[in-house]
C-alpha cells in the first residue's frame, strides 16, 4: 500500500480544511434531513401565529407582525446556539469524537468554527423558510433601504452569538448533563428578555426606566440587539428601535470581540483543566 | 543512533475520584505507577494486562489527551507536556469500540472528515481510504451511513481513520476487543503487514488477549495495578517460567479445591469447573518438578479422581498468571 505524498499545507489551509471538514455534516445535514427543516420551520411560526393575531386583535401598527415573523425566524439560531453548540461538546464526548479532535493538529477554535459556521448555514435554512412562510401566510412586507447596514448588523450579530456558543461550547466540555439543563433552562427566558416576540424598547414602555435596564442587560446576549437592529433596518422610519442603529452595530462588533476571545480563553483553560483531572474522554476504557 | 519512539520515565498518574455526597470518600486511584518504558522506532509494542491496569491511561498520556501527575514521557522525542502538537502532527490512535462520527453522513464521509484534521486534500484522503478498506475488505459499505455497521465493520471502518494518517506512530488501544475470530484475524495481519512496510512505523497496542500478544508483538509489557511487572519478547517472557513447569491436570468435578492450595513449590494455581462433563481442571505452575507427587497425592484428599495428567510447555498467559497472581479471565486455564 503506497500513500502518496502531499505538499505540506500551512498552519491557515490546514485549520481551514478543518474548519469545512466539521461544518460538512451540519450543511449535508440540511439536505438529509428535509423533514426536519420542515418541522422547524413550521413549529417556531406556531409560536408565533398566537402572537401575530393578539396583536391583529389589538390592532397593533402593522409593523409589529413583521416584529414578530423576524424574532420567529431568528429562534432557529438561537435554539441552534443553546442545543447544537453549547450542549453539543457533552454529546461528542460522549461518542468519542471530542478525543479524536484534540489528538489532531489543529487548533481547537477550528473545530467550534466548524461547528458554528455550519449551524450558521443550517439555521439560515431554517431562518428563510420561516420568513418566507411568514410572508405568504401573514402577508407581512418588508423593504430595505440600507442593506449595508441590514448585513453588518445580520453579520456581526452572527459572530458575536456564535463567538458566545463557542465559549459556552467550550465552559460545557467538562460538565455532563448539566450542560443540557442549563440549555433548557436558558430557552423561554430569553425568548421574554432578547425580544424574540416584541421590540425589546417594549420593556420601557411597560415598565419605564428598570424595563430599560431589562433591555441594557439582556444586550449581553447577542440576538437582542441583532434583534432590534434587523427590525429597525427592515422597517425603518418607527420610533420602535431601543439604541440607534450605528451604536447597536458598534456594541455587536464589541460582542464579537469580547465573545471570541473568551470562546478560545475558557477552550485553552477547559482543555488544560480536562487534562490534568482526565476528565476529556468518557471512557476510562 | 538508535531512536526512542516512546520513552517513558518514573511515570505516575493518579486520579481522585469525586466525592459523591453520603456515599462514598474521595478515593485517589493510582494509575500508573512509576512506570519505566522505552519503545523502539520501528517495534510492534504490546501493553498486555487485566481490566484496570493502566494501560489506556498510558495511551492518553501519549496520545496528548491526559498530562502526567509525575515523571516524563517523550513521544518521537518530543516532551508531551511540551510538544503537543509537533506529536500529534506524527501520530493516530484506534481504540476498540470505538463509535466516533456521525451517524448522519456515510462511512467514507466521517473518514473524511477526519483526514481534514490532518490536512490532507480532499482527493488523496479520498484514495488513501478507498485503499484501506479494500485491505480490510470494507469496500462494499463504503456508503452506508455508519449506524448501521456490525461491530467488527465499524471497528475495521475505525482502523481505516486511524492510518489514513499515515502516522508514524499508532496507538492501539485494544483494537479486536469484541471481534469474531474472521475480523481480529484481518485486523492483526493488516497490522503486521503494515508495520513490515517501512522500518520506521511504530505500534503500541494494548490488549488482554495473550494470543493476540504472542502472535503480534515484538515485545510485551506485562502491567497489573499500575506497574509494569515484565518487558522483554514473548520467548524471553516465557523463559522466565522454566519449561515443563506447567501441570494440567483433569480430575472429576470438586467444589472445594483447598486441598490444592498451599502445596509447597507451587508458584501459581488455578482452576475451573466444566460443569457440563463434570471436570474440574486445575493448572499448577511448578518451581520444582519434584512436587509433581505432591499434587497427586492431594487428588484423593480433595475427594476426586485424577482423569488425566499433562504437562505443557508454558503461554504469555503462565507467565502473566506467574507474574501477576491470577489469570486474565476466570475461565482460561
Ligand atoms: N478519568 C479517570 N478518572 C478517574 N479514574 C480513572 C480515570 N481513568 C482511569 N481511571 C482509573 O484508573 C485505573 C486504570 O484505568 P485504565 O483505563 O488505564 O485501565 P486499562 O488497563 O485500560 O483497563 P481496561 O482493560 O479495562 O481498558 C482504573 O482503576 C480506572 O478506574
Ligand atoms: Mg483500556
């Protein structure tokens, strides 16, 4: 049996290769496994549809349907952040992957970027189908007068939620099923305080200046300002934006940052940690 | 110069086990216990011991998963606290059972996209695998989705993960645990024809099967409780035992085989019971051809008649029983 030689790729292409390598199984996955799109198109406009019509009911202004349809389509990350990327380092323990990817050279980050960037891909499917949905059922409309500032905000809110799913990724890598209670645990509530359902400036005009600081705080997790700032490039001219848009674009790319860097701080720390108490693989064996 | 591809020295690793609240202390568990190895460039390496002795936990530690409580490793020369990832560029680990990948994508996909972890275009990978599982003749499932391979399929798909790296240095972690005799055997001729190929391939392999110990390697660690107790070639291994120093003797079944233990000049007894034609067997490992008397005369004393009396050449697996105090499996004797 003769291997052939190959040139020797840079530290970049390798890592780059990795990166693929990990996302393939999330971006084939899509294709494999159509019926399941289909289920998480449908069930988050379900979540939606008692929304849509309390505020049809109320006669809200027209926009707040649209609000509604957005948030619907952005718990497809949001649920892929929590289950596919933070919960998802106890699974590949469990099946003995994780072990495999940390005896390859490769740096660990290329493994979560893999990860994260096809859960990205994955969760766009999803995000699209429930939007289009959206539109032909709801008939809510849409325009975009900025799409610049529309694609730097999508993008950086990606990164920075991503950047977060990759830190806790990496925090769950040595906790068991913790990791799954803590998932659930996060879902509703944030659904309530990043404003998947309406406008998180709502919160002040409910509950005056602490509903402001509800929204400041829960600005820490990604998707509200990506959240609000989607909304206000999609339907711009309304007051219902929380901070202007460019502040909400520089907090993202802050979040980015800060995000990333932790993601491969507590990667390092955890991997160490896991290395000096045996606690990187499952099986003693 | 001759090149270390392990070398190992005073090396400990011990593990605290948790506390579980109102049942149990925090137990601190030694692993390995001052071991003191060194493997050649080039050697077919096999770790043999019981459940428990500390062999995986010798395999993470090389493998760069596990760091030492004490002492040194060196891997192709380089540290393993230090090194990382100039050791990981050179090697690959099988474990037996192993059930990596995803169930999702076929068996050529998740190899695949293992051997992205090393760099390889995708169009060598691709011929590097279809190669391998043409040597261990699992072609034909190449696009199955992996979930539905048998034990010994996934095992050989686990094998073609493993050298698609074409790495220097393999670990083995028990790699025919639970195969029929059909897939231990391609799986062990594939590693020894592999290992001829080119001088500078390494092995270690851990197993508990002594056959697979005797038939396979260059040299054998026998290691119980953490500490290596013997490293030398199966032959020196079983000088250690002088020839003609092995009794097997067949007598009617007994439950109570005291009379047995205790006979001054006996190294090493075991014994088990056929309970389906009603034979006890009994293996003595003698020091002293003398007592061979001794023994028989404590058949009659135990109650039983002597059926057949044998004296053998003495197996890995006497030596391991001389050495470690009791055989591997409670059946084998
Ligand atoms: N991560 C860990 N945490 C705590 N104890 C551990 C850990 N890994 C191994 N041990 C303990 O260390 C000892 C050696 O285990 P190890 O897995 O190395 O044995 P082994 O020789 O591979 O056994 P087997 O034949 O069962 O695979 C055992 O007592 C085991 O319980
Ligand atoms: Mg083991």
């Amino acid at each position: 049996m003769k291997f052939e030689e190959f040139k020797k790729p840079t530290w970049f292409q390798m890592n780059l290769r990795a990166v693929w390598g990990r996302a393939y199984p999330r971006i084939i996955g899509v294709n494999r496994e159509l019926s399941w799109v289909f289920f998480e198109t449908v069930l988050p406009l379900l979540g939606v549809a008692a929304f849509v019509y309390i505020y049809k009911a109320l006669e809200a202004p027209p926009q707040y349907i649209g609000y509604v349809i957005i948030g619907g389509a952005m718990t497809a990350y949001w649920m892929n952040v929590l289950w596919s990327m933070a919960a998802q380092m106890y699974w590949e323990k469990e099946i003995g992957n994780l072990e495999l990817y940390l005896i390859a050279p490769i740096s660990r980050m290329s493994v979560l970027g893999g990860m994260a960037l096809g859960g990205m891909f994955s969760s766009s499917v999803r995000a699209i189908s429930t939007i289009v949905v959206g539109i032909v059922i709801f008939g809510i409309s849409l325009s975009l007068p900025d799409p610049l500032m529309f694609a730097g905000i999508f993008i950086f809110t990606m990164i920075a939620l991503y950047g977060m799913g990759m830190m806790f990724a990496s925090l769950y890598m040595l906790w068991g099923r913790e990791a799954w209670h803590m998932s659930s645990l996060f879902t509703e509530p944030i659904y309530l305080v990043s404003g998947f359902y309406f406008p998180v400036k709502g919160f002040t005009t409910m509950l005056g200046n602490p509903g402001t600081w509800i929204a400041a705080g829960a600005s820490i997790i990604p998707i509200t300002l990506g959240l609000d700032g989607m909304r206000q490039c999609l339907y711009p001219g309304n007051t219902d934006g929380f901070l202007p848009l460019w502040l909400e674009l520089a907090i993202l790319m802050v979040l980015s940052v800060v995000f990333l860097f932790l993601a491969k701080y507590s990667l390092a720390y955890m991997e160490n940690l896991g290395k000096r108490e045996g606690r990187l693989t499952m099986r003693w064996q | 110069m001759a090149r270390y591809a392990v070398e190992v020295k005073n090396l400990n690793r011990t593990f605290t086990t948790k506390a579980v609240r109102g049942k149990s202390k925090k137990e601190i568990v030694k692993a390995l216990n001052d071991v003191n190895l060194t493997i050649n460039e080039g050697e077919l390496f096999g770790l043999l011991g019981p459940n428990g002795a500390g062999k995986t936990t010798l395999i993470k530690i090389l493998c760069t998963l596990l760091l030492p409580s004490s002492g040194e490793a060196r891997v192709l020369g380089h540290d393993v606290h230090k090194d990382t990832n100039a050791i990981r560029q050179k090697i690959n680990m099988v474990s037996g059972g192993e059930t990596s990948g995803y169930g999702l994508l076929t068996v050529r996909e998740n190899i695949w996209l293992f051997s992205q972890l090393y760099g390889i275009p995708s169009k060598e990978a691709n011929r590097r695998i279809d190669m391998l599982m043409k040597e261990l003749k699992l072609e034909h499932k190449k696009n199955s989705k992996v979930r539905t391979l048998s034990t010994g399929l996934r095992q050989k798909a686990n094998m073609v993960r493993g050298f698609m790296t074409d790495p220097a240095l393999i670990f083995l972690d028990e790699p025919t645990l639970g195969l029929d005799v059909n897939a231990s055997r391609l799986i062990r001729d594939f590693i020894k024809n592999w290992i001829r190929e080119k001088p500078s391939r390494t092995v270690l392999l851990t197993t508990h099967y002594m056959v697979e110990a005797d038939e396979l390697c260059d040299r054998v660690a026998i290691i119980n409780d953490g500490r290596v107790l013997a490293c030398d070639t199966p032959d020196n291994l079983k000088k250690l035992i002088h020839q003609d120093s092995v009794l097997k003797l067949e007598i009617r079944q007994v439950d109570n085989v005291t009379a047995f233990e205790n006979i001054a000049g006996v190294r090493n007894f075991t014994h088990s019971n056929d309970m389906a034609s009603g034979i006890t067997r009994l293996k003595f490992i003698l020091d002293d051809e003398a007592i061979v008397a001794d023994i028989v005369a404590a058949v009659p004393k135990s109650g039983s008649k002597i059926l057949s009396v044998q004296k053998t050449e003495p197996t890995l697996e006497d030596v391991f029983v001389a050495l470690v105090g009791r055989g591997l499996t409670n059946h084998e004797v």
